[in-house]
C-alpha cells in the first residue's frame, strides 16, 4: 500500500492548483494519524475504495437504473453499478439490492416512502435509548410526516423491551415496525421483531447501518433473512465509501427502486457507487470475517477494561463493535469526558444513555466503537490499554500530556494507511 493513499495520483496538481484545500487534505490524514478514533461509526476505507471515489466517475449523469437510464454515455458506469448491486446480493444473500442511496437517512426516507403515506402509524426505537433521527425524532422528517409511536429498552436490563415492542405494536397496529439503532450494544432479536411484524401485519424495516459490516463478515447473525426490507449505511464497519443502501425481497424490488429514484433523488453519484462495488468485493474476503470477529473481540476488551475503572457499559457489556458507557459514578459528564479525551488525543463522541437527565448536549454518557482502531491493526491488548487510558484522562485531566504520550507510542506501531488492508 502507498503511504499518502487519499492525496491520489494528481495530489502535486491540487497542491498547486489549491494549496489551502491540499493542506486541509494533509491535515486530516495527520489528524487520524495522531489520535485514536474510537468513533463508533467511523472507519478507514482502504486506498482501493479512496481511489474509486477519486476517479471520473464522479462527472456522469446516469438518472435511472443500468440499462434504463435517462442520459446517454452510461454503458461505462452501468457495469459498476450492476457489480455493486450482484456484489451486494451475493454478499447478503438478499433478493434485490439499490446501492444509489446517498447516505443512511436517504436510504431511510426512500424505504419509508416505499412502504408509508404520511400520516401512517410506524413504529420505531427511541433516539434517546438507541434510535436514529429518521426512526421518529421529532426534528426529523420521520417524525413530522408520520405518527411515531416509540418504544425503548427496559430500565433494570437496558435491553430492548420485547413485550413493550409488542404490546405498542397490538395497541397502534403499525403499518411498519423499525428496527435497528445507533447506539444500541446488544444483538437484535429479528425473529422476535418478525414475529410481532407478522402478528399486526407491519412491514419489517432492519436499519442496521451500525452493525452491517459484522453480518458481512459473519461475525453476528444478519437481519436479511428477518426483515423485509434492510437499510445501512457503507462506511461504518462495512469500511466502504460514505453512503447508503437498501436490500429488500423481490416482491418490494420495483417499489424501492422506484422511491429511490425518481421520488427522493435524482442522479446518483457513480463514483460512490463504484467504490461501494469495490468495499462489497472487499468485504466478501476471508480476511474481512477475520477483521469483524476481531471487531467485536476488541470491544469487549475495551469495554471491560472501562468497566475495571467504573465506566459502567450500559446494558453490562457489548455484543457489537459499539459500547455506550454510563459515567454517572464519575460524576463527569459526557460533553466534558469527550474534551478530556480530545486534550490527550482520543476522539470519541457524548452519548445520551438510556433514562439520561442530562440533554443530548451535556450527556451522562459516552459512546466507543473499534471499527477503525481494529482496521490499524490493534488488538484485545492494545484496546485494554486504550481503555486505561480513556479512563485515566476523564478521571484525571492532569493527565492529559502523559496520556497523549502513550497514544503516540500506539500509534507509532498502529498508523491509519500504513497498515497492511
Ligand atoms: N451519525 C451516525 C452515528 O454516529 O451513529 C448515525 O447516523
């Protein structure tokens, strides 16, 4: 792998060309290089995927679906997109799949306007115990332009609340049950949301933008087989470019093509769509079953060393790459533990957890995830001393220099895009 993969082959062009947008493009790759990232959505394409989303690609209008587009000059890109959509079935084993989502919330909206009308009753989890914003939240399309019933997770376990799912699902008789969280640590039970679907006659929607690159490795059990439809994002732990999908059965194929485009989008972005072919050829390599176990291997050791320090894990520990961490009996907020992190150069986001009394600013609460520090190549023993050291510069920001030494010394032997893919 070269050493500078996202600067491309034109880098010295556009550090002429532009040389403030180049030093922004140097700064961000030092930046990753110089922090562990322990954002649970984030991820490190390889060069592969970074060279697919630079290419020309990016300059071709192709409204439509290969062999049915609305521009001509698309028989080039239409061999992209009908490998990404085979790659993406094979992959997930799923009847259909429409790879032109722009992102997570677009390949949402598009899955609702397939299934909904405004005004249709949807059932979905809350953002505050683990939902997403287009799962209901009120500042959101979701929530303005369709009556939102909620559920959560139980106070005692903090796990999903199957009986409350289903007893909202009996009283409200939804049109559609939303499954599927951003900050959620546990395994979904699909069977059980099946299940309660197929009692009140809703669609099945899987939002498993989080956890779909670990169904790609294997490493969890997949939502495809469940749900009727399955929506996720491609540059979380799948490790692809930025963006969305959709997998569905045969018999919602044309209605979902259909809402993607013409109703929510008009061209999609070829180039994306390319490196998301290139990130589904990736992840159906051994070595990417290897690199999801290894995923969810380290957030348990992070997570528990956390818990040694008591950083408590919401819900008692992690079945994913993600762990929520309660910092009540720090008496740190979240808001403060992440600028603490930030001093000692650990990046990590607030979370609300379950029940919080603080509001999504402040939080009690931080979120973690290993997507990318596993891509660098760390293992159960470095994520144990990650996990030290979190602990150490929340506790104690006095500690903050020291702290960023060890970092270093991790990073010296763990850089992004220097690693071997
Ligand atoms: N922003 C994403 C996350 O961090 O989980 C969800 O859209």
């Amino acid at each position: 792998m070269g050493a500078e993969p996202s600067y491309g082959p034109d880098f010295g062009l556009l550090q002429k060309q532009d040389p403030e947008i180049a030093q922004i493009l140097i700064d961000e790759l030092d930046r990753v290089r110089s922090g562990i990232q322990l954002i649970a959505s984030e991820n490190f394409t390889s060069p592969a995927v970074l060279a697919a989303l630079g290419s020309t690609l990016t300059n071709k209008y192709a409204e439509g679906y290969p062999g049915r587009r609305y521009y001509g000059g698309c028989e080039v890109v239409d061999r992209a997109e009908r490998l990404a959509v085979d790659r993406a079935k094979r992959l997930f084993r799923a009847e259909h799949a429409n790879v032109q989502p722009h992102s997570g919330a677009s390949a949402n909206l598009a899955a609702y306007a397939a299934l909904l009308q405004p005004g249709d009753t949807m059932l979905a989890m809350a953002l505050p115990h683990g939902g997403h914003l287009t799962h209901g939240s009120k500042v959101n399309f979701s929530g303005r332009w369709f009556d939102v019933v909620s559920y959560g997770v139980r106070r005692d376990t903090e796990l999903i609340d199957y009986d409350e799912v289903r007893d909202l699902a009996l009283r409200h008789q939804p049109k559609l049950i939303v499954c599927g969280a951003t900050a959620y640590p546990r395994l979904i039970d699909f069977t059980a949301f099946r299940g309660i679907a197929d009692e009140v006659g809703a669609w099945l929607l899987a939002d498993v933008a989080h956890p779909i690159g670990l169904m790609a490795g294997g490493a969890i059990p997949s939502a495809v087989p469940y749900a009727d439809v399955v929506t996720m994002t491609t540059h979380k732990a799948l490790r692809g470019p930025r963006g969305g999908a959709i997998l569905c059965t045969e018999e919602l194929a044309k209605k979902i093509d259909r809402a993607v485009f013409p109703f929510i989008q008009g061209g999609p972005l070829m180039h994306v769509v390319a490196a998301k072919a290139v990130a589904f050829g990736e992840a159906m390599r051994p070595e990417f079953a290897d690199y999801a176990r290894r995923v969810i291997v380290n957030a348990r050791a992070l997570t528990d060393a956390l818990a040694v320090d008591g950083m408590r894990a919401v819900s008692g520990g992690t079945d994913t790459h993600l762990s929520l961490i309660d910092l009540s009996a720090l008496g740190v907020s979240g808001a403060e533990a992440e600028r603490r992190c930030a001093a000692a150069g650990i990046t990590l986001n607030r979370n609300v957890i379950p029940y919080d009394a603080e509001p999504a600013t402040i939080t009690s609460g931080i979120r973690v995830g290993t997507s990318c520090v596993t891509t660098q190549g760390m293992g159960p023993q470095e994520l144990e001393e990650v996990g030290t050291l979190v602990s150490r510069v929340v506790r104690d920001p006095a500690c903050a220099q020291e702290v960023r030494e060890r970092v270093s010394a991790l990073l010296a032997i763990h850089q992004p895009y220097l690693s071997e893919y």
